[in-house]
C-alpha cells in the first residue's frame, strides 16, 4: 500500500566542499531523490555565482542549435548509436563547437557566393541566348526587308510606312546620326506588366522594350528562390533616358546584364560563360559534399554533446540556488528528500569526495521545519497512469489519503458499467494489447498529440476492457446479442408450438440462469422496463458505496493526523445523514430484490418526509419499517447542526489554548540565527477569525446536505449511459447488419458490413468510450473525491537528468 500515502519526506541541508560541488550535484542528478530549494531567491541572474558558466552554456546551445537547422535543410538527422566519449568535458567541447562553427559558417559563405555568382551566370546565359536570337531574327526580317524596299518602284519612297529605325538614323538625318543604346536583363514575370507601363510613363514613349518567356524557373541570385522570369531588352536614346531605365530596373529588381551587338562577340561571351557555368557547378557540388561530410560528422556526435550540455547547463543552474560560505570553501545546499533515500544521498556524496580526491567530505544533516513537505508517490509503469488523473484534479496534501488507490480498480469499473458489451471489451483489449506489446517500439518514436495521450494510458484502457467484459457478461451483450454461455435459459415456452409466447409470455422451466442477464429477456416487451429497473437500482447502490467509501477515508485522515474535531463533528454527521437517507434507500432496493415485494420505493421515500407517521400498507417491506424511518429521519435532521456549530467554536477553543500556551517563551539571543529563525516561526501566528471561520462551516455543511442529494442523482448517469449504449449496440446490428442480411445480394451486404464496422469503431468504440471515460472521471473527481480529498499539495520535483529532454540543451 505505499501508494495509500506519500512517502515521509524530510528536509536536508547539505555541506558540500566547493572542489566536489560540481561532482557531488551531477551524482544527485543521476540519483533523482533530492529536490533542491533556491536559497538565492532575491538575487538576479546576473549577481549569481555560476553566471558566467551559465552564459557559456547558452552559447554553446546556440552553436548547437545552429548545427541542428544546418542538419535539418541538409535531411541529415543525428546518430542515435553514437558511443559515449568519457573524456570530452566542457572545455573541450566549447574549443571543439567553436572550431565546427567557424568552418561550417565559413563553408555556408563561400557557398552562399559561389551559389550566387552561378545564378547571375545562369541568368547571364540566358540573357545571351533569347536577345541573341532577337538579334538574329531582327537582321534577318531587316535583310529580307531591305530586299522587298529594292524590288519596289521609286514611286514607293513617298508611302506613308515609316522605315526601320537603323534607315531612320542613315537617311532620315545624315548630317547628325543619332546611335541607338540597349539594355538586357530579365525581370519576374509578375512584375513584367508593371515594369512595362513604367517605363513607357517614364520615357513618355520613346523606348522600344521587347521581353522573352523563359519556360522554367530561374534561381534568383538574391533571394536564392525559384521565380518565373523574363528575358528583357530595352532600345533607347540618350544618357537621361538611360539613367531613367537603369533606376527602374532597381526599383522592380530587374537585374542587368551586359550584351554585344557583334555576333563574334557574342559567341566568345557563350563559350566562357558555358564554361564559367560547368567549372563552378564542380565547386559547388564539391563544397555540398564538404559541409555534408562536416554535418554527418556533427550529427554523429550531437546527441553525445546535446545531453552532456544539458547535464552541465542544469547542474550549474542547481549550483546558482545553493548559498555559499563565509570562508568559500564550502557551499550550503537545502532540499526535500524521502526518508528512505538519506542513506542513498550519504553515499552518494561519499563516491564524489572519492572521485574528486577531496579531504573534506560532505555533511548530511536533517533540518527541523514546519514547511508542508512536497508530495511524493512510488508509482511504477502501471499505477502511474492512475496517479496521473488524481494529480490532474489536484496533488495531494502531504500524507493525505490518496484516491489513486482505489480508482486502480473503481475507475476502470464505473466506467464499465456504462460501456458494458464484452464484444466492444474484446475489441478494446485487443487495441490496448497492440500498445502494451509494442511500447518500447512506441516509446523511441514521436507519437501525435491523440495517439501519444492514448499510449499513455493504455494500463487504463486496458483495465477498462477487462472490465468491460466482466460487466458484458453480466449483462449478457455481445454487440448487443445474447448468448446462453453459462447454461439454458431459466425460461420456455408453454407448448412446443409457442403459440402464446408473445401474448401470455414464458413460464420458468428450469433454475435460475446462473451468471448475469437472463438471454430470454432480449428481444421482448419488458426487456427496457427491466433492464431500467436493475440499471437505476445498481446506479444507486454503487454511487452510495463509493460515496461511503470517500466519506471513510475521510475518518483515516483524520485519525492519521489526529484531529479530533473532524472525526467527531464532520465524519459521524456526515456518515449519519447519508446513511440515514440513501443508505437507507439501498437497503430498500436490496430487501426488495430478495423478497420479491412490490412496493413502490418512490412512495415510500417521499412519504418518509411528508407523512413519517402514517402506516405504510402495501409499501411495508418489513416489520418495525415505520420505527425505523422515524429515527433515521431523526438523525438526519440531528446530524445537520451537529456537522455545522460545533466545530466553529472548538477551534476558537483550540486557537486560543495553543495561543496562551506561547504567551510566554524564552528570550533568544539574537545572534543565533537559528534561534532568531525558530523563534520568528512560532511569533508569527496567525489571528482566529470566528466569522470566516462559520462562514466556512457553513458553506461546508450546505455542500455536503444538497451534495448527498445531487451526487446520488448524478450516479444515475451510470444507468442512462449504460442504456443509450446497449440501445446503440442493439440499433446498428437490427438496422444495418440484419437488414442488409435480408437483401440476399452479396454487394449490399458488404456494403452494410462496412457500414456496421464503421458504426462500431467510430461510434460506440470511440465517441462512447470517450463519453464513458469523461462521465467515470467526473464521478470520481466531484462525487467520491470531494467527500475527503483537499488537493492543495505540491508535488515532488526532484533534480533528475532523467527528466531532461530534447529542449532543455537547446
């Protein structure tokens, strides 16, 4: 039963000499038992001792955190089989991050501008290739031109088509002949329409652009993406228009480039780009095969240097809480630990003494407190689970009565009775089966937020589908049918022909089914009204037993830490008043179910408050019933002021003993700071306020008497639950299984098993499981842990590496 209650802890100050600090506190983390308290609370980051160290591991997780998105892009991920290199310590591996940063960073740069000048000769290529051949098409349209002007009589000159530009400028002015410039580039194709009205405003007409598609994407030099382009060649005249073109260019980020209108000139600026090209495509391929090489080489490392920065970050994070001596020797460390782990942590700190070759070893010594330990629980793989939904309502108060214990077995139980089908219990046993045989497969891999949240509750799925079974077979569903697994039903038909099995019903020919549900009750007009019956009754059992078992803990935590006034004014009122009522009420149900009465148990508890006098009649279900509801009606009303006045004025009473009794203590000497410390504890008491007090009482016994009538109504969600899924069950199997049976066509019928098994995983697997589990969480969290839990503990966080991940050293 260690999970009944937290483990004793105790609090530890230790003296640890400051040669083996280091040393003494990455054992404690490998140990896991200590929790450190931070006793530099009011210094800042910067006055801390260990800052510097601190801000050195900062900076190495950066150069890590670099390498790691260097490896991303690369699609190299980081060896996850490397072996353990004992000899690297920090030192070192800041010199060796610090070298892998330069060269990386210095690869990436010569990278970046060997990338860049290949994609301006890229672009450059292209450039020569479409204005090329506009040149050559232009001259051979301007010679077949030329040929068609000679051919043509004299009489032709005075047309009114206007000549080629290049006549314009030999014949139109022969005195002053005007040369035509051009400018080449290529420019985003989305930005192409735009550039073109610009420049037309701009030169108000007087240039002549022509652009050319380029089929496939271009890598731009200066954001390195892959864009649409177009090749661009742009006639002008004059200096000022020049210079317009060349700042609209900038303005859209057209880039230039230069061209020769000499076809000799052209061919020679081909060839050495060409060749310009195919040289730096080597450079760069071998530079890639360089900075994988490099990466593969860090990766194979990374994990190592990951979790040795993570354990050197965190340890020298522990050393900034610890106080250090007057005479700097020594550091002054204080924590939680369980009792059970003293001797572990002495020796523990006896083997860093040892490896450091210290001559002073270090000092263990347990400290007196009155601070609320933190609490701790032993779980393992199974019980932490459980653990962890009681947590998620609130930790425990330290040594308080855990509910975990009990939910290992109510939780998974509530919530099969409301998922009762050993058919659906199968299927989710096989599901959580899958998990519980493959977890350390699942354990290395990044599951998703669902399945992560499902494999880490597969003990609970798993304890659930027994369950589920077990009721199942109560129930005596199978996908909502019956089967005759323990025996022949109970009961028959009159004659051989059950002629009058629908009208007059079936008559008992045998014993008692032995084990649950009866099968010939499925299928007939009082299957609901039965089923309703038992459902509701044990709906109402079961919430009263576990509502008696929250209000018994109650009674153990009490007595664990001796308060005498909960035991006797909250516990026996309270165990009275639900007694006398619900308890009361599943006596009824049980005394009814043995002797077959038919009484009606609504009149007989209604009329227990209206008229407790009056004769029952035909409702009496035993002699001295009427005696027995008077006093019990008695208690009740007895049991309301006794849970809410008495317990006000006793801890006046008790405030004001414990005050006169430290009215007078000794006079410490104030230069003992221990003293001044214990002293200080016992000064600052806290004043009694007898209102807020009763006020408190007050809300507390209004809670209880309402809450005993509502939480036994909220237990009926067992039965409405249990019965929408049976009715469910009972739906997709008559209205799509058996219908489309009827058809006797094979594709219907794959059709309507597809739709059933559909039906089934989603609906009842699924959303009803999830219905279920919330519903059982709910009855736990509100209607069993309220009775006795408070909830308002701190849990126990204890240095471990073992809790460090991934993110920790990045």
């Amino acid at each position: 039963m260690d999970l009944l209650r937290s483990e004793p802890m105790q609090l530890v100050q230790l003296i640890i000499p400051i040669e083996s600090a280091q040393r003494s506190i990455s054992y404690l983390g490998d140990l896991g038992l200590f929790q450190f308290k931070d006793l530099n609370e009011d210094k800042s980051p910067f006055q801390q001792t260990y800052a510097s160290q601190v801000k050195r591991c900062g900076e190495m997780s950066r150069k890590l955190r670099l390498f790691k998105e260097q490896m991303k892009k690369a699609n190299i991920s980081p060896s996850t089989w490397s072996t353990r290199d004992g000899s690297i310590d920090l030192e070192k591996l800041e010199v060796k991050l610090a070298e892998l940063e330069a060269e990386l960073i210095e690869i990436n740069s010569n990278n970046e501008k060997l990338q860049h000048t290949y994609n301006e000769l890229i672009e450059y290529k292209l450039v020569l290739e479409k204005v090329g051949e506009f040149f050559s098409s232009a001259q051979i349209s301007a010679a077949t031109r030329q040929r068609e002007l000679e051919v043509q009589q004299p009489s032709v000159e005075g047309s009114i088509d206007c000549p080629l530009l290049m006549e314009q400028e030999t014949t139109a002015y022969p005195v002053k002949q005007i040369k035509l410039g051009f400018i080449t580039g290529l420019v985003t194709r989305e930005k192409s329409i735009p550039f073109e009205r610009i420049l037309f405003r701009a030169t108000r007409g007087n240039v002549f652009l022509k652009q050319a598609v380029v089929e496939h994407h271009v890598l731009d030099p200066l954001s390195g993406e892959k864009v649409h382009k177009n090749v661009f060649i742009i006639f002008y005249s004059g200096e000022r228009v020049k210079s317009k073109i060349n700042k609209i260019c900038d303005a859209f980020g057209a880039n230039r480039y230069p061209f020769s209108d000499d076809l000799s000139k052209q061919f020679e600026m081909m060839t050495e780009v060409s060749e310009r090209v195919v040289e730096l495509k080597t450079t760069i391929d071998v530079g890639l095969l360089h900075r994988s090489n490099l990466l593969q080489t860090i990766g194979y490392k990374f994990e190592q240097w990951n979790l040795l920065l993570q354990k050197e970050k965190s340890i020298y994070h522990i050393l900034n809480m610890l106080n250090i001596n007057v005479t700097k020797k020594c550091l002054l460390a204080e924590g939680w630990c369980p009792v059970f782990a003293t001797s572990q942590i002495q020796k523990t700190l006896m083997r860093a003494t040892m490896d450091c070759n210290s001559q002073v070893e270090a000092i263990v010594q347990v400290l007196q407190t009155n601070e609320l330990p933190p609490t701790y629980f032993c779980t393992n793989i199974f019980t932490s689970s459980f653990q962890e939904i009681i947590d998620a309502y609130g930790i425990a108060k330290y040594q308080e009565a855990n509910p975990g214990v009990y939910t290992i077995i109510t939780f998974p139980f509530l919530f099969a009775v409301m998922f009762g089908d050993w058919g659906h219990g199968i299927c989710l046993l096989l599901a959580t089966l899958y998990f519980i045989i493959n977890e350390k497969k699942f354990y290395c891999q990044k599951l998703g937020d669902i399945l992560e949240m499902v494999f880490g509750g597969r003990y609970i799925i798993m304890m659930m589908a027994l369950f589920s079974i077990y009721t199942g077979l109560i129930y005596n569903e199978f996908f909502s049918i019956p089967f005759e697994l323990f025996g022949q039903s109970a009961y028959g038909c009159r004659d051989p022909t059950c002629r009058d099995a629908t009208t007059i019903g079936l008559v008992k020919v045998r014993d008692t089914y032995p084990f649950g549900v009866d099968p010939k009750w499925h299928g007939t007009r009082s299957e609901l009204p039965f089923l309703n019956s038992l459902k509701m009754k044990m709906s109402i059992l079961l919430g009263v037993s576990q509502m008696n078992l929250g209000i018994i803990l109650s009674y153990y935590n009490a007595k664990y830490f001796e308060n005498n006034i909960n035991i006797w004014h909250q516990f026996v009122p309270q165990i009275i008043f639900l007694n006398s009522l619900f308890g009361y009420l599943s006596l009824l149900i049980i005394v009814k179910w043995c002797t077959g009465s038919q009484a009606d148990l609504y009149h007989v508890m209604i009329y227990m408050f209206l008229s407790p006098t009056d004769d029952l009649g035909e409702n009496q279900l035993f002699v001295g019933q009427k005696l027995l509801q008077v006093i019990l009606l008695l208690l009740a009303l007895v049991s309301v002021p006794w849970m809410l006045l008495p317990k006000p004025f006793l801890l006046k009473k008790q405030h004001q003993e414990r005050h006169k009794s430290q009215s007078y203590s000794l006079i410490y000497n104030v230069d003992d700071p221990l003293e001044s410390k214990s002293h200080g504890i016992h000064k600052n008491h806290q004043e009694f306020d007898f209102s807020e007090v009763f006020v408190h009482q007050l809300i507390h016994t209004i809670e209880f008497v309402l809450g005993a009538v509502s939480n036994t109504a909220s237990y009926l969600r067992l039965w409405a639950l249990s019965l929408a899924h049976s009715e469910l069950s009972s739906v997709f199997y008559d209205k799509v299984l058996l219908l489309t049976w009827g058809y006797n066509n094979i594709i219907v019928l794959i059709v309507g098993i597809i739709v059933f098994i559909c039906a089934t995983v989603g609906v009842l697997l699924v959303m009803e499981s999830l219905s279920a589990f919330l519903h059982a969480l709910r009855l736990h969290w509100v209607e069993f842990q309220n009775k006795f839990y408070e909830g308002d503990g701190y849990k126990f966080n204890p240095f471990s590496f073992t809790s460090l991940n991934d993110e920790d050293g990045l």
